[in-house]
C-alpha cells in the first residue's frame, strides 16, 4: 500500500515539477490560478525543482529520505491551502493540497508503524509549511 500511495504522489510531483521549472516561459499557472505577482518569480522554479526531488526521493532506498520527503510533501501542500485561503480562492480549492497532507500522512504511518508519530510529523511540518 505504501508504495501505490509513493506512486501517485510521485507522479503528479513529477507533472508538477515539469510545469514549476518552465512556469517563467509559459506563465500557464499564473494565468490559471489567476494570481499574477502574488509570488516572486522563482518561486515556482524552485518548488519544481523541489517537487522533482521529492519524486526522486519518494523511491530511493532510504527511509530517511522517504520520510523527509514525506514532510516536504506536507509542508509544501499546508503552505499551499493557505496560499488559496489568502486569496481568497473558492473554498474547494483547498481540497486538492489537504489530498497531498492525507497521503503523506497515511505515508508516515505506514512507514512508521505508530499513528501517533505519523499525527505528530505530519502536524510539525504542517506547522512549518
């Protein structure tokens, strides 16, 4: 199960980071989310290339840099729900990240064995994102 869930997250990471790399020459998140100078201009480069390494590290064989993967992941989309809350995004909006917190979560418990470690990381790096 742990692995399916590794699979889908890295998947759209991989997707993501692709369009968070080129952002600066086609602008299309900007004009889809409708949300022009509310970054700086880096910034969706660099959470594609950081996306991209989480992908990478999704798969690697440590479980150090599986489960530090896993904290980006629920930093990264925590920081995101906010990100849509501050501009006032519909409310549905927040869905899809807060889907990306759950599967980290769900990731670290199966890693960890304890929901209680699992509650406790995915709630610090949510606090960080």
């Amino acid at each position: 199960m742990d692995f399916a869930l590794r699979v889908a997250e890295s998947t759209a990471f991989s997707l993501h980071a692709l369009i968070g790399l080129t952002e600066p020459c086609h602008g299309a998140l900007e004009f889809t989310l409708q949300v022009k100078g509310s970054l700086p201009r880096w910034f969706w480069p660099l959470a594609g290339l950081l996306l991209g390494v989480a992908s990478y590290a999704n798969f690697s064989g440590s479980e150090e840099a599986v489960l530090c993967a896993q904290a980006y992941v629920a930093a990264f989309h925590t920081g995101a729900m906010f990100w849509h809350w501050r501009l006032q995004h519909h409310p549905a909006s927040v869905l899809a990240p807060l889907l990306f917190v759950g599967l980290a979560a769900v990731v670290f418990w199966l890693r960890l064995g304890s929901f209680l470690l699992a509650f406790l990381g995915t709630a610090a790096s949510a606090g960080i994102g």
